[in-house]
C-alpha cells in the first residue's frame, strides 16, 4: 500500500520560515519521521512538495491512478490515500478543490496552525469540504495524526482501531 504526502507552497521552507508559527523541524526531517511511521504500518510514504498549483494537481491525479502529463512530480504509483497541506491555495485554488473532488482519492488536509485563529481570509478553505477530514492547529503532530487515520481508514479499514473488522 501507498499513500501521498503532498505539501503546497512554501512548506519546503519549513524550519526557516516564521519558526515561530511552523516550528524548526525542516520538511525533509518532517518526511523522514512520518515514512518511518508509515512503514512501522508496512505502508510506502511518497513524498511530494510543489510551489506550482498545476504540478500538485497532477500529483493527485496521478496518486489516484489516472495518467495526467508526466512531469516528473508524481507518486511512484497508485496510492490510496493522500496527507496534504496546501498551504495557501487552501483558500483560492479551486483547482486543487477540482482535483480532490473528481479523482475520489481519500484526502486529509493538514494545517500546521489555527487558521481560524488568523486573518480572516484564511477562514475558509476549499479543501475542507471535498476532504475525507482536516486536520488543524497541532502543529506537525497533524501530519502523524493524518497519516494514522489515512492508514486506520484505507489500509485496515477501520475508523478507528477498536472498529477493525474481523
């Protein structure tokens, strides 16, 4: 099994850019730490970052199996769920909400802060709505957390692991 982690723009400055609101750990560390805990689950973690709005759409299509124009930003393969920050297109790309929605790949979208604690034009993302959950304001512990449930959810088919099915 496969699943995405896909970060928009300016998370690749992680652990340089305001640390005091996104933290110090840089997003290679952050990659790191969470494909570890995805093969703990025998689960293969692909990890993409792109500034360029087209190029993470293409990454979805492709995470969701079907064949968008091969840039070289894709996941290896088929995956069955996707872990994404989108970080300010959160709020205006409605491409991005486009792809998620007509692909039926499994998406949690991640924030590493409150954005309902910040300006007001962060309130709204639409994301959120086509998203299988969000994930908002832990920090980068909502990576682990969305990666646990994309896992719990589409690999063992549970919502929560006291639901497993026999």
């Amino acid at each position: 099994m496969r699943i995405l982690l896909l970060n928009g723009p300016n998370l690749n400055l992680l652990g340089a850019r305001e640390p005091e609101k996104y933290g110090q750990i840089p997003l290679a560390r952050l990659e790191e730490a969470l494909r570890a805990q995805a093969k703990a689950e025998g689960v293969e973690l692909d990890c993409i970052q792109s500034n360029i709005e087209g190029e993470l759409v293409d990454a979805l299509q492709r995470a969701a199996g079907m064949k968008p124009l091969d840039l070289g930003r894709a996941p290896a393969g088929k995956c069955t769920a996707c872990v994404f920050n989108p970080g300010g297109y959160t709020h205006t790309s409605v491409a991005l909400r486009d792809a998620i929605a007509g692909t039926g790949l499994p998406v949690y979208e991640v924030h590493i802060t409150n954005v309902l604690n910040r300006e007001d034009f962060r309130h709204r993302s639409l994301i959120g709505p086509v998203a299988a959950g969000s994930i908002i304001g832990l920090g980068l512990q909502g990576y682990s957390l969305a990666l646990q449930a994309a896992i719990d959810r589409h690999v063992k088919g549970a919502a929560f692991p006291l639901e497993k099915r026999a």
